[in-house]
C-alpha cells in the first residue's frame, strides 16, 4: 500500500538505471520536478540516469 506524503497526495515513483554505479534507482519525484530537475543518483549523486520503463499501480477506493 502507498503512503500518502504530507498534503494528501500520492507522489509519482520513477526508476533509472544509474550509469555511474550501475544500480537501479528508485525516486519519488512531483511530476514538476521530474519535468524540470535532471535528478541524481541517491548512492553516488551522479546526474548519468536513464529512466526505465516500469508499470504502475493505482489505489481506488473499495467497494463494501
């Protein structure tokens, strides 16, 4: 289940393939600030990240 972030709204998560350390990255990112800021790498901090392809996942509101 995701946790919502202060505000009430869900932020988007983003995965990239770190060139640098070639690991896989995982970040939570505004989609503001995934369209203006080159992000960088949380275990090496370099900015060489490509982003993967991943799929999604929605939360809807239950039925009783």
């Amino acid at each position: 289940m995701e946790r919502r972030e202060a505000g009430g709204s869900a932020m988007p998560r983003y995965e990239y393939h770190c060139e640098a350390c070639n690991r896989k990255v995982t970040l939570r990112l505004s989609v503001t600030q995934h369209e203006k800021a080159r992000p960088a790498c949380p275990k090496c901090g370099s900015k060489k990240l490509t982003q993967l392809i991943s799929s999604f996942l929605t939360q809807t509101s239950r039925k009783a």
